[in-house]
C-alpha cells in the first residue's frame, strides 16, 4: 500500500529519521514531529511532547495536511544514566515526562484520527533496557520498561477498534545520542568497542536496521501482529554466547 499516512516522532535524527526515510520509500506520505523538524520530502511539524497543547495542535496539523493518518510511531525520547542514586526527583520526572508522557499525549491526540483509518498502527521505540537489566541505566530503563507496559496495555484497549499497537527493542543503536555519549567519555574509542562487544553480533545496531523493523510493523504486512515486542539488538536479549577464547571448533571437540 502507498496511500499511508504516517506521523514520526523525533524525526529530527537518528531513528526517527531513519523510520521517515524508511516510509517515504514505500511511497507513504509523512510527517515529523520534533523540536526541529526536517523539511521536504517530509511534512514539518514543531512541537514539544512534554507540551499537551502544542502536541494536539502539532497532530491536528498533520493530519490536515495528510487528510488523516493511518500510522503513528513514538519515537521521542532522552536517554539517562546512572544508578538510582544519582539523579534527583526532578531528573527522573523530565525523563518519564519525555519518554511516557510524552507518547501518551502524542497517541491521546492521535486516536481520533487513527479510528478512521481502518487498518491503523502504533509503533513505539522502547529498548532492550526494558527486557535486560543495564548498569548505569536505572532511570532511562525504568521509563522502557513502563513503555513496553504501555504497548501491551494500549493493544488491548485499541484492538477492537481496528489499531494495532506494537513495538521495538533496540539494542545499543549508533545513533546521535549515543555518539555524544561515546564523545563525552574518558576514552571514546573503548566505550566504543565495549558497547560493540556486549552485544552478541560484535556491533552496535544501525539506525536503518531499527527502522526496517519499526516499517515492517507499522505496514500492512504486520496485519495479525498487535501486543509484540521486535527485538533488534544483535542477539543481545536472547543470546548467551561463551567468551570467545572459549569456543572450539567441532573439529577440535572431537579430538579432545
């Protein structure tokens, strides 16, 4: 189908880019809703999704201008780290401002639309945060965890109205936010190499493979599939891989 009409959030940079770059492909009309919006080919949004206002007027605009909208994805976000210790109240409410709040007011402002269309979807960008406990990640995964919890809560509900809602579990994906992380750090090119080697493919997640799985859920070929988790982690959640000095060939299995 190429008559989609499909709304990004956080499709400035990184992941929400990618996903409006993913749709618009597939000849599906897009807009981006983001603090600072891209231009052409897409449809420019502005709006803040800590705001209730702006966001129910930033949605209402692009539905306007797609004449209506099929397909929703929460992407905006902020990261955090640190124990539980090391961010204060007001901290943890920016966070869960952003990344719940933020998806909540964005999809209360979408259903209506999403109502009309008939084969609706809803993508949220959760993590493998929520699913693997991650050191220095307390707050940020704590806010995943309650958008994994979300997406299973807004599947029921929305259902029977002809919406599916899903979502991703990215694993640690080379992205704008991440690389600033990796700037900030005593040694950028060990961080680098550790948060390749965490995860079992030996490499960060790209921001396209992310985009590939949010497009396959959000479009008609995921027609069956609501309340789901996609991990795109690199084997990360599921693997339990031996050191590599440990792994032996089946060869030298047989020998020993």
């Amino acid at each position: 189908m190429t008559d989609i009409r499909a709304l990004v959030t956080g499709g400035g940079s990184g992941i929400g880019l990618a996903t409006a770059e993913a749709f618009a492909a597939r000849g599906w009309q897009v807009a981006c809703l983001d603090l600072n919006p891209p231009g052409d080919p897409f449809i420019a949004v502005k709006a803040d999704v800590t705001d209730d206002d702006q966001v129910r007027a930033a949605v209402a605009e692009a539905a306007e201008r797609m004449g209506g909208l099929d397909v929703l994805v929460n992407n905006a976000g902020i990261g955090a780290q640190g124990t539980i210790e090391d961010n204060p109240d007001a901290e943890w409410q920016r966070v869960f401002d952003v990344n719940v709040l933020g998806m909540v007011r964005v999809s209360r402002a979408a259903l209506p639309y999403l109502r009309e269309s008939g084969h609706a979807s809803i993508v949220n960008t959760c993590s493998i945060a929520a699913t693997a406990g991650l050191p220095n990640r307390a707050l940020y995964s704590a806010t995943k965890g309650a958008v994994l919890s979300l997406t299973l809560a807004m599947a029921a509900d929305h259902v029977r109205e002809g919406i599916r809602v899903n979502c991703v579990n990215p694993g640690t994906a080379d992205t704008p936010w991440v690389g600033r992380l990796l700037d900030a750090a005593d040694d950028p090119e060990a961080e680098r190499a550790a948060l390749n080697a965490r995860q079992p493919m030996g490499r960060m997640v790209s921001a396209r493979e992310v985009a590939a799985a949010i497009t396959y859920l959000a479009g008609p070929e995921a027609g069956a599939t609501t309340g789901t988790s996609l991990a795109v982690d690199g084997g990360m959640q599921g693997l339990r891989l031996r050191p590599s000095n440990e792994v032996h060939t089946p060869q030298e299995e047989a020998k020993s």
